[in-house]
C-alpha cells in the first residue's frame, strides 16, 4: 500500500468534502496516512478529524513557523508573561503530557526555516532545540521541516541524535542527503517532483540510494503540475509513486513496496 508520510488532514481545506477525499484516497490505494501537528492549539481539532480514519498516524509538535503564536499560548497558560525559556519549557510540558495521552508516531511538524524574516531563525531555533531534546528523551522520531536550513537543522541532529524520522520536503544536497541517511532519517518527496523544472529534486529522486526515499503530499499545500490551482488532495499521491518509478525506471510496484518499507522503518509503523 502506499503511505502518505506527511499529510495535514485535519487543515480546513478539507472540511467540505473530507468523506469524499478519503474515499478517493482509498480508491487509489493509500492505505496509511502520517498527520503532523502545528500547534498545541490545534491539537484537539487534530486528534478529532483523525479519530475515526483507520489510516491516519498522528505527530504532535510545534512549527517553525508558528512559534510566537504558540509563545502566546504558554504565556496564556501559565497566566503570566514569562521569558522566552519559560514560555518554551511550559509548551514542551504541555506537548509531553499531550503525548503521553494520545497515540504518537514521531514528534513534528519540527524544524527551522530560513524563507521566512519572522520568525527568525533565532527564535524558531529554542523551540526546535527543545523538541529535539524531548524527541531524544521519549525514544520518538522527529518529522522535519527543513526549507532553506537543511544544513542548520543537520547541525542541530548531530548534537541531538535523535531516533530518526523524516527530512520533509527536501531540496538540499546530495551530501546532506547522505549526512541524513547516516544519522537515520529518510527525505520526503511529493508535488515538487512533478515538475519538469525541479531538475535538483528530480535528479535526487531518481539517483539517491533506495533507502533514502518516502513519499510525502503535504496536502493541502505543494499542489502539483496538473493542479496548481487547487489544494493538494489525498489521492495525488498516487501520480507521485508514478513519477517517482518514471524516475528511477522502475514499476510503480517496487515504489510501493520500497517507500512503505522506508516509511515503517524510520516512523516504526
């Protein structure tokens, strides 16, 4: 079956038509979904549009991007406006009692990103420390956002060590690709493969090493060539095993079989 290593089905996107777009998924044979969190906030939203999907693996974590918005919301919790460490360290007491309530596949969405001016790496980088350690404390993978700061966030696992997981979205080199596979991770390709034009991400899907590829839609976001103007559904997946074995000149049986082997090994499915 085919496994979907980052998808954010609980997005609003979704909501118009979520039964239709999971039978559309089962249809084109995704069997198995890994939905990654953003925000605390948003957990329960998460673990609700998640509780009757068979296919769905849940991650829990805090998004580079959104770290201010979750600073607030530890301010807000702990009643008072503490400092920076303070507000982070009451967020990863929380994410590690949500945790322990609820079924966990890895810690993520995680990571660093250099695209954006705010947050800046600065700021984002306490927060992903932290996670870091807290992956590394509970014995759980890490599912990685990485754009632009593939080498920062390879610095930052080599300190941590972490068991493993998932560099999403990767557009780095192939010796960070091999750094990557070194320290126990897996790089998640999807939508940006379908375009003629990506030569960098094309050229490191056909020729990484087998072990190195999972494939990710990162749905609703990435929408691929055919469909620009639209969000990223489910079921694109499926054209994606095609490129993939396009790529590589191979059947898109050995891409199944490949990537869900990849997949279960570094998130322990």
């Amino acid at each position: 079956m085919l496994i979907d290593t980052h998808l954010h089905w609980d997005a609003e996107e979704y909501d118009a038509d979520r039964e239709d777009l999971l039978a559309a998924a089962r249809a084109a044979g995704i069997g198995l979904f890994v939905v990654p969190g953003v925000v605390p906030g948003l957990f329960a939203r998460q673990a609700e549009k998640c509780r009757d999907v068979p296919e769905a693996r849940l991650a829990w974590g805090v998004h580079p991007l959104y770290v201010h918005e979750v600073q607030r919301h530890a301010e807000a919790l702990a009643g008072a406006k503490p400092d920076g460490p303070g507000a982070c360290a009451a967020a990863m007491a929380q994410l590690e009692s949500w945790i322990a309530a609820h079924p966990t596949v890895a810690i993520g969405e995680i990571g660093l990103d250099r695209f954006v001016a705010s947050p800046s790496l600065e700021a984002q980088r306490p927060w992903f420390e932290a996670q870091l350690r807290l992956a590394q404390q509970l014995g759980l993978p890490v599912i990685l956002h990485v754009r632009r700061a593939v080498e920062d966030v390879l610095q930052s696992l080599a300190k941590h060590r972490v068991a493993g997981g998932i560099l999403h979205a990767f557009n780095g080199s192939f010796a960070q690709a091999e750094r990557a596979l070194r320290l126990g991770f897996a790089l998640g390709f999807g939508g940006t493969m379908s375009y003629e034009g990506s030569r960098h991400v094309r050229r490191l899907a056909a020729e990484l090493p087998w072990e190195a590829i999972v494939l990710e839609t990162d749905g609703p976001d990435i929408p691929p060539v055919w469909a620009q103007d639209r969000r990223t559904v489910p079921a694109d997946l499926a054209r994606y095993a095609e490129i993939l074995a396009e790529l590589r000149g191979c059947t898109v049986a050995e891409v199944i079989e490949r990537t869900g082997e990849n997949a279960r090994r570094v998130l322990r499915l």
